[in-house]
C-alpha cells in the first residue's frame, strides 16, 4: 500500500509561513486511487486526478470537504457517515452513506468507518476514523480527533496494524492547548503508540506518521525531524511512504 501524503497542515494554513515552509490542508491519497478528504489545495497536487475513483471524507470541516474541488474529480464514489451524506451532491457523484463498523469495498480496498473524537458545525454529524486493508496490510487513519475513541478501540480489536496516521495538529511543549480535546499533541500520539505496541497490535518499528500540523504549534520540519524520534514520522506535502 502507498501513501502519498499530498496536504500535511492543519486548518490554520493559508499560504508560506515566516520560515517560508508551506503545508497544503490534510489530504492523503492510497495507490493513486483512493481519497482521503478532498480541500482547495488537493487537485493541483495528484499526478492523474482521473484515476481517483473512491473519495472518503473523515468530516465535513471545510479544512477536509471542499465540494467544488470534489465536484473537479467526478466521476467517483464518495463515501461520508449517513449523518450528513446527502448534503453532498454533484454531477458524476455516487454518494455512499457509510455506517459505524460496518466495512465497505473500495478500490480493492476494504474500509471501516469508526467514530473519532471531534466536532463540526453539523450538530448531528458523526466524524470518522478509517481503519483501511489490502492485501494483508492494515493502516488506521486517525485525523481529525483527540485520541482514539472506546468504540475505535473496539472495532480495531486485536487486528495487527502496520501503520498508523495521526492528527499530530499539537506541537512539543504546547500540550496545554485548547485543541487536544479534539486534536492530538505529539505527547498523545506517544502514549497510544505505546498502548498499541503493548497490546501487540503495532510492532515496535511500525511507522507512525503525523500530519495535520498546524502552522503556529510546531517548529519546522527540519527540527522536527531532529527532535521527533523514529518511528514517529514527521509527514511533508508529497511525502510517499510503503506499508
Ligand atoms: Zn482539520
Ligand atoms: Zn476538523
């Protein structure tokens, strides 16, 4: 499995920092076919957009769900949780309302929507973590939301992963921030790795990537690459990585 990491910034990225360093909005893409979240910045960064058949959005905030760049990639499947589908609409768009723990298939992938710890201005809208397979590799794609939740715990059981994505939108010594009540700090990210390496379902050297940073609590990637130990992951706009 692939991942192109083609947005690894949080929604407080408009444009180049005072480093000059810049990160699209949070948008991933797996074997150049499957979609995660679709924002402004996502189409100018995919080789072939007509090959992207599936599109799966974690949640609705406008930092993930940009309807007209979705409306750029028709024809394809979208998948969101049944609470706010039908608000997504489109010539070429087949919308599939996903449920809580019960998989679909989707571009030879098998996909499990899980609930994640997080909000949007929808009241009713249940936001999503994905628990994603093909062939024989398992990667938990945890953004946005503080923590994992119990249900996610559950779903995920005692299945192997070989990879994890975070929402890593806290930096080192800002643990006190407002955000982590539904956003991770790198502290946060730490400790469930440990818990997921202890109850054997990551092994040690699994690859554990943050994305979703955001502009004002982490310092440059170079820093971070220094500061941050393996296998922490510190994800980059067009970073490619194997499971
Ligand atoms: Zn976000
Ligand atoms: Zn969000």
């Amino acid at each position: 499995m692939k991942a192109m990491f083609l947005g690894t910034g949080a929604a407080d990225w408009s444009g180049p920092d005072e480093n000059g360093e810049y990160r699209r909005l949070t948008s991933t893409l797996l074997d150049g076919t499957l979609l995660i979240d679709v924002t402004r910045s996502t189409l100018a960064s995919i080789k072939d957009p007509s090959a992207v058949t599936d599109v799966f959005f974690t949640h609705s905030h406008d930092d993930h769900f940009d309807p007209e760049a979705l409306r750029a990639l028709a024809p394809c499947r979208v998948y969101a949780h049944e609470s706010w589908a039908d608000c997504i609409k489109g010539d070429g768009l087949n919308v599939i309302p996903l449920q809580i723990g019960v998989p679909v298939e989707a571009a030879g992938f098998t996909v499990t929507p899980m609930p994640s710890n997080h909000y949007s201005d929808r009241e009713n809208e249940t936001t999503l973590h994905y628990l994603i397979e093909k062939e024989g590799k398992r990667l938990l794609y945890a953004t946005d939301g503080g923590w994992l939740t119990t249900r996610e715990n559950q779903i995920v059981g005692d299945r192997k992963l070989d990879g994890v994505v975070f929402d890593a939108t806290v930096g080192e010594g800002y643990s006190d921030d407002f955000q982590i009540f539904h956003h991770n700090s790198v502290d946060m990210i730490r400790l469930m790795r440990g818990a997921l390496v202890k109850t054997g379902r990551l092994q040690a050297s699994s690859p554990v990537f943050l994305t979703h940073l955001s502009r004002t609590l982490h310092d440059t990637q170079a820093v971070l690459e220094r500061r941050i130990e393996r296998p922490l992951i510190v994800c980059y706009d067009g970073m490619e990585a194997y499971l």
